[in-house]
C-alpha cells in the first residue's frame, strides 16, 4: 500500500464509525434521473430552486447542473425551534429569499425531510407569495418519525432508516457535510468532540 492511500484511509472518508449507505456514483445516478424528469416537466416555465441552508447546498450544486432548462437559484435559512430535542414546527426565518416568487414555478431542495415540521411552516410561508407552483425535491426522506403525514415530498432521492445520518450536506453538530457519500453514523456518542 503506497503512503498516499494510507494517508487517505486516516482521513474521516474511511471513519469506521460511518457505515456507507450510498456512494458518490449511487447519488450521481439518481440526481440524473431527478434533473431528467424536471427537465421534462418545467420546460417554458419560469423555474426557481429555493435550497433551505445550509444542508440541500451539495444536492443543489449537482441539481441545478443535471436540470437541462433556464432556471434561477435562491437560498433561505430557517431555524425550527426545539422543544428539548424535538422540533416544534414554530420557525424562524433567518434569511429569506433575495427576489419575489411572485408568478414563478418553485422547487424547494431540501436535504433531509424527517418529522417535517419544519418544512411544512417554510411551505405555508412560500405558499402566501404568491408563486405559480411549489414543489418540494428532498435529497434523502426519513419517514418513520415523520409527523406532518401530508406533506408530499414530489422529488425523492433516497429513502433511509430512522437511524443518523451524514456527508452530502447533512451534518453532526456542523461536521462531515463534505463526506461525498452519504452515511449512517453507528455510535452518535463516539462523535462528540
Ligand atoms: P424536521 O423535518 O422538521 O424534523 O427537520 C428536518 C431537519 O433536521 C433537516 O433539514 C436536517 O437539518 C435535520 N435532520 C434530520 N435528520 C437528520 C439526520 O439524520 N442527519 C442530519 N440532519 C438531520
Ligand atoms: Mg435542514
């Protein structure tokens, strides 16, 4: 084994904490076959990607250049108020779009849609502007804790456990959003710095 790959293998890519559920090839396959089937169904609408920071950034990034149309980008930051460690659906809009949706066709990207209070405010929010259409694409869907059953996820990416995952965006206290697969963590504990 050359110096480098070892190098490689003390990096947090090769974390034995992280069990891999889909690689960098799984993710790019299915983000094709997303952006196709948008492509297929925007074509002469006015098409705006809303991401929700900061976790959809990476499954925005691959999105948007697997989309074959015009389209425009816009971010928004929410923070969901915690009840203890449970959401509450009461949110905070920390930074809101740059330009009216007023007339457009809105796809939210969302990175991870859980008990999906949270998601649910941001679209009621969305949904009094006015906009043509609004739709939401979440890079991962967790159903099992879901609580808003009636939220309609329209573009799924992957469905996974109820179990902590990250990399591709998704986060642990700020971390590991640049792990280019997508993970579940074994022991969240072994995590904590
Ligand atoms: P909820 O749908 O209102 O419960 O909140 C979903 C948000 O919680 C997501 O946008 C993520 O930021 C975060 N989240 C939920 N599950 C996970 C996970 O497994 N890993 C990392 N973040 C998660
Ligand atoms: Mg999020």
């Amino acid at each position: 084994m050359s110096a480098e790959s070892k190098q490689i293998e003390a990096t947090e890519f090769t974390n034995p904490n992280f069990e891999v559920l889909y690689n960098r090839e799984q993710i790019q396959t299915r983000i094709q076959e997303i952006g196709a089937r948008i492509t297929g169904e925007y074509g002469g609408k006015e098409l705006v990607l809303v991401s929700v920071l900061k976790g959809s950034c990476i499954f925005l990034a691959d999105l948007m250049r697997s989309i074959d149309l015009n389209l425009t980008i816009d971010f928004m930051a929410v923070s969901s108020y915690k009840d203890g460690t449970k959401s509450t659906g009461d949110v905070e809009i920390l930074k809101d779009l740059s330009n009216p949706i007023r007339g457009k066709h809105v796809i939210v990207v969302e990175d991870i849609v859980d008990t999906g209070l949270t998601l649910s405010r941001l679209l009621e929010i969305l949904d009094s502007r006015g906009a043509a259409s609004i739709k939401l694409a979440s890079f991962l869907d967790k159903p099992e804790p879901r609580i808003k059953t009636e939220l309609k996820i329209d573009y799924t990416g992957f469905v996974v456990p109820n179990k902590f995952v990250v990399g591709y965006g998704l986060d642990a206290a700020g971390r590991y959003r640049n792990l280019p697969f997508i993970a579940i963590v074994k022991n969240l504990a072994e995590l904590v710095v």
